[in-house]
C-alpha cells in the first residue's frame, strides 16, 4: 500500500490501513509531517504554527485520529468563548444549565454586542435551521446559494450579519459569506451550536502542531511500514484503466497493490495526466475548486498583555488573538515566562495577500493595542507574518459538484484531502474523514470491508421537539 501526502488526510488513512494490517509506505515532499495543519523552528530556534489551528466537540474524527496515534492528551477544550468589540464591550459563548438547544440561551441573551433586535434576527433563523435539522429547503437549490444570501431571506439585521453570523463563519470556512455555500455556514450552526451542549466547545493544541503527528510513524512502522521524508511524487504511471507505479526524482519507481493519493487538489491536479482524466473525467475538473487564503501574525512583548487564551475581535482585521504563552505553558507546567507570545489570525485575508509585511504588523499591532490596554507599554520584540495563500478550498456554492468520492475509477487510485467529498469544509475534521473513507474504500476493494469513519454526536436535550 502505497500514500502519497503527509498531512491530515494521509496520515489518517495510512493508520488506519495499517490498523487493519497493511504494510503502508508512506511518501511526504516534506522534511516534515502535517501539511497544512504543522509547525516549523525557525532560525533562532522559536517554534511556530503555520497558523494557529482549532477544533471544535462536533469534530468526532480528528478526535478518534488523535486517539489512535497518542495525541488526544495534547488537545485542551475551552467551553468560554470570548468576544470583543472595537468599543470595549464583550460576550460570551459558554453552555449554561439548560439543556439543547437552549444550552446558549444565557449567554447569547448577555451578549453585549448586539442589539436586542439583532439577537430577534439570528433567534428565528436558528428555529429555521433546528426546524430542519440543519437542512432548510433552499440549501438544495440547484448551485447551491450563498451564505450573504440565506441570511437576506431570512431578514438578518447589519448588526446580526456583521457582529455574529461573519464573525463565526469567515473563521469557520474561511470564505467571505457572500461566496460561502449556505449548506456549511448551516452546518456549522446546527452541528457546533444546536444539536447539542458540547459540540461547540473550542479545542487547541497545547504543543506545537508538529508533535500531534510524533506517534503516527510508530502506528505504521510497527506494521512493517515506513514514512518517507523528502520524497516528492513526479508522475504517476498508469495502463489499461489501473495505477502501475508512482515515479520518484532521479526516476526511482514503486508499486503497491493499492496507492492513496492525499495531496492537495492543486498538486493532485498538476499530477493528473490526459490518460488519467479520460478514465475518471472528475480528475479533470479539479481547477473548478478554488482557494482561499489565511494570514497569521505572530507577535513576541517584552512582558504579559493578555490574561485570557485566546479572544474573538470584532470588526477589526484580526479576527483572533491566541495567547500561545499561556496556551503552551499550560501543557508544559510553566506559562510564567516574563514575555509573552501571541498569535492573531485573519480567515479569508484576500485584502493583505499584497500588503507589504511590515504594513500588516502595523495594522494588527494598533488593533491589538486597542483590545488589549497592556500592550500598549508593551515594547514588541519582534513579529513575523506568515501568509497562505491557499490555504484551504474556498467552499464557494455549489462546490460540493466539483469534489471527487475517494474511490475512482481508475483501478488501484484512491483519493484524500480535505477537498474530496466529504460533505465537510477545509477543516482538520474534513481532512481525517476523507482519510478514514480512503481507507475504507481500499478494504472494500480488497474484499476485507471496515468501517473508521466516526459518528456525528448525537442531538440531545429537547432537540427532538423542534425537529
Ligand atoms: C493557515 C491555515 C489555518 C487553518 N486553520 C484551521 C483550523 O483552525 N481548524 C481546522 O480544522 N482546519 C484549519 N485549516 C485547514 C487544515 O489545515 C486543512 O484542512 C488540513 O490540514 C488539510 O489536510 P490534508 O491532508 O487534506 O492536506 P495537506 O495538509 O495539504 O496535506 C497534503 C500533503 O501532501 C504533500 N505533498 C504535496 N505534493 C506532494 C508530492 N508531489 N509528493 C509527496 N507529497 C506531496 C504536502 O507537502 C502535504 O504534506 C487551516 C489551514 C491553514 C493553511
């Protein structure tokens, strides 16, 4: 068995498959594991996230993967999340006593930011969406509609629009609302926020990201596998209908009965040849998905400015700030160093792609002057950007088309990666899904079925009356 890829989607499917007794020899173009989802040391020695990456209770299969490999424990949930408007005034979002779907009502009720007219808005289009199960009729419009248009037809206030739904989804999914399919942006609602109490609780890694994969080589080297490091895949080869062969620099050539392809859909698009897309025609139309990009900023004080782990702005560029000080100290028992290193967050950062980086550090450095009043004695010691720029599919409307199944037709070609159809966003959670049915695609091909793939958590509460 054969993966091509070492992120999410990869390293999920060669576990499993190698659970299930396969010998997995894993190929990553990498020094490194964790495509988009890693971390690097840079020069000096500091550790740093691509970008800060989250999840959330409703995510049952990230979580199930960072069982299986040893890394659950380095996950730490929140049930607080913490809103802040440019005028100083917050909110929260954290389950009080009640049951579903009323988990939130206290907190939304508290919610200082909005007005009594905007929390009336966003109440009669969560009743739509709980009504429906997370599925209103005009989700299934053919193409899909936008977000920015669910929201219009259901008389959504400015205020509701921008100080609520936008906030929440553009970092969900990564895309603007006006270029989000509606069936994500339900989804997320339903499936975080109504189904159930803990769907929404937020989880973030306490070591940097690289070491969540630490246990993925052992899973499948101790079923006679290997991971292979810098080894990027040029050609795949294939004759009458079925994979021969993945071709390495200098010519080298594998085979393996089975080959999981979990790169990302540009890559697998380039590796696609004309042979290729005539036996599976979806090879062909990958360049209809398109990206989006994510930029994270990373600032080092000389001293503490922020006490809370992390804090949602609102109407600012920076969407998010993350305390990695405390976030980190927290798993390694010290969290008391003098200084303090925080790492801000913009989802869909269209507008900074051509923004110079000292431009940028400027900008994010006044607004988090402005939310958190410590900084500004604060001396910076220094900063750094770092700008994806395709950072995940832009799950535009009626994407979902365009997203091949991970079995193909081309015998022996399986497919993973976020962007397979998975019924999920960009995500961590979607990455692990298309692994898990890579994999569960293979076993059934090989007369050997075996299911991985996670339940969704279950409604609860007095979810059952509304639906
Ligand atoms: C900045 C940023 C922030 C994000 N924040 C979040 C978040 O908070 N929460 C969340 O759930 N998701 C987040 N995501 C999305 C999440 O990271 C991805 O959805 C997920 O990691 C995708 O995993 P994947 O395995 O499908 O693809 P990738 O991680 O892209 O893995 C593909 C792998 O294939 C390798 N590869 C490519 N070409 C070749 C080749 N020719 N030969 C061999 N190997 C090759 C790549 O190096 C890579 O390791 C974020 C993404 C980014 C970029």
């Amino acid at each position: 068995m054969i993966v091509i890829g070492g992120g999410l989607a990869g390293l999920s499917a060669g576990v499993a498959l190698a659970e299930a007794g396969w010998r997995v020899r894993l190929f990553e173009q990498r020094p490194f594991l964790g495509g988009r989802a890693t971390s690097y040391v840079l020069p000096d020695g500091e550790h740093v996230d691509n970008c800060q990456h989250v999840t959330l209770g409703c995510c049952t299969n990230l979580e199930d993967f960072y069982r299986r490999v040893g890394s659950a424990g380095k996950i730490k949930f929140f049930d607080r999340l913490l809103f802040q408007d440019p005028q100083g005034r917050t909110g929260e979002m954290q389950a009080g006593m009640l049951p579903a779907p009323f988990h939130m009502a206290g907190s939304f009720a508290a919610f200082a930011p909005l007005t009594l007219v905007d929390k009336r808005s966003i109440a009669w289009a969560m009743l739509d969406i709980l009504r429906g199960k997370g599925r209103t009729a005009d989700l299934d419009e053919p193409g899909g509609i936008s977000m920015l248009e669910w929201l219009k037809r259901r008389k959504q206030t400015l205020g509701a629009i921008e100080r609520f739904w936008r906030v929440v989804l553009v970092s969900a999914l990564d895309e603007e609302l006006d270029r989000t399919d509606a069936r994500f942006g339900v989804d997320v609602f339903w499936k975080g926020f109504l189904s159930n109490r803990t769907g929404y609780r937020m989880g973030v890694p306490s070591v940097p990201l690289a070491e969540l994969y630490d246990g993925c080589k052992a899973e499948i080297e101790k079923r006679g596998g290997e991971v292979n490091l810098r080894m990027p895949v040029r050609a795949i080869h294939i004759a009458d209908g079925a994979v021969t062969g993945v071709e390495f620099d200098g010519g080298r050539r594998e085979t393996a009965d089975a080959y999981v392809f979990a790169l990302p859909h540009p890559a697998m698009a380039e590796l696609a040849n004309e042979e290729m897309k005539r036996c599976e025609p979806r090879l062909g139309e990958l360049e209809n998905i398109g990206v989006s990009p994510i930029t994270g900023v990373h600032f080092w004080f000389d001293r503490e400015v922020m006490k809370e782990p992390f804090v949602t702005l609102l109407e600012t560029t920076t969407q998010w700030i993350f305390n990695k000080t405390a976030l980190y100290g927290a798993a390694n028992g010290t969290g008391k160093e003098k200084g303090q290193y925080l790492q801000l967050v913009i989802s869909a950062s269209y507008d900074l792609l051509q923004k110079p980086r000292q431009e940028i550090i400027d900008l994010c450095l006044k607004e988090v002057q402005q939310a958190l009043p410590a900084a500004r004695e604060a001396k910076l010691l220094k900063a750094t950007v770092i700008k994806e720029a395709a950072a995940t599919f832009s799950p535009q409307p009626g994407v979902d088309r365009w997203r091949p199944t991970q079995e193909t037709k081309i015998r022996g070609m399986f497919l993973a990666g976020d962007w397979t159809a998975t019924g999920w966003p960009a995500t961590m959670e979607g990455a692990v899904r298309s692994g898990y049915l890579a994999a569960e695609a293979v076993l059934r091909n090989a007369g050997t079925p075996r299911e991985f793939l996670q339940a969704d958590l279950p409604a609860d509460g007095f979810v059952g009356w509304f639906c």
